[in-house]
C-alpha cells in the first residue's frame, strides 16, 4: 500500500481489539462496569493511520510502566493463593487461573499453563513458580524470539 493511501485509510478504534481483551484492559485498569462504547466510543469513531501511530509513539514511553503494572496485578491475583514461598502447587495455581477467568471472563489456560500444570503433577517437587510464569506470559513475540 502507498504510505499516501496508507496515511488516508481510517482505522475503527472498536474494532482494533477483540471485546474480550478491551474488557481485559477495563478490569486491570478497575474500569468493570463502564460502558465501552462511553469510553471509546461506537464504530462510528475512527483515526487516521497517522493518527493512530502518533498515538502509539506517545504511548511507548509508558509501556514499561503499564507492563510492571500488569505484571504486579496478576502475580498478587497468585500471591493470595501462596503460602509465602513464591510457588504455588497444580492445585492452587489450577484454582487461581480458574479465578481470572472469572473475573476476566477469558480463558488463562494457556499451552505454559498447561505445561506447567502437566510438569508439576509429575515432579517429585510439584510446584509452579507463578512469578516466573506471569513474566513469561507478558513477553511480547519479540521479547520471547531474544530467549
């Protein structure tokens, strides 16, 4: 696509995102109950290309914050489950994921949560180091790629 016709195409901020994961944002922010469509309007609002990648680079200088942010929230959603060891046993971590999908309303059983899942109900030691697995399941593609 020319960077022009680029430039002149509009983007639908409601449709950028999946419902799931703006209500995913909207817990994590303590946002639960708000209209989305009230807080980033209907389809009828869009941006420029352009626009939207301004956007973007005036978002990046906060992204670490809203990582650690993030990263923070969902350990403690772990911690209330942990005895003070920073492990959780299949069962606990099990039942703390099954809480997220809950309140989130979202599937958290991922392909490392079932790994781990898998590898701590056949180890002598079973346990889940859930402060591992949150960080992990934070990286972006590229970030997991320099591993």
């Amino acid at each position: 696509m020319a960077e022009a016709e680029e430039a002149a195409q509009e983007l639908c901020l409601r449709k950028l995102l999946p419902d799931e994961g703006y209500q995913g944002v909207m817990v994590t922010a303590g946002a639960q109950g708000v209209d989305l469509d009230s807080l980033i309007g209907g389809e009828a609002v869009t941006m420029s290309v352009n626009e939207y990648k301004e956007m973007l680079d005036q978002m990046q200088p906060e992204q670490a914050s809203v990582k650690e942010m993030t990263r923070d929230f969902f350990t403690e959603k772990f911690r209330k489950l942990d005895e003070g060891s920073g492990f959780l046993t299949a069962e606990s971590f099990k039942m703390a994921l099954s809480e997220l999908e809950g309140t989130f309303s979202m599937n958290f059983q991922t392909e490392l949560a079932s790994q781990l899942i898998k590898q701590a109900e056949s180890s002598p030691e079973p346990t889940i180091d859930y402060v591992k697995f949150v960080s992990q399941e934070l990286l972006t593609p590229r970030e997991a790629e320099q591993l």
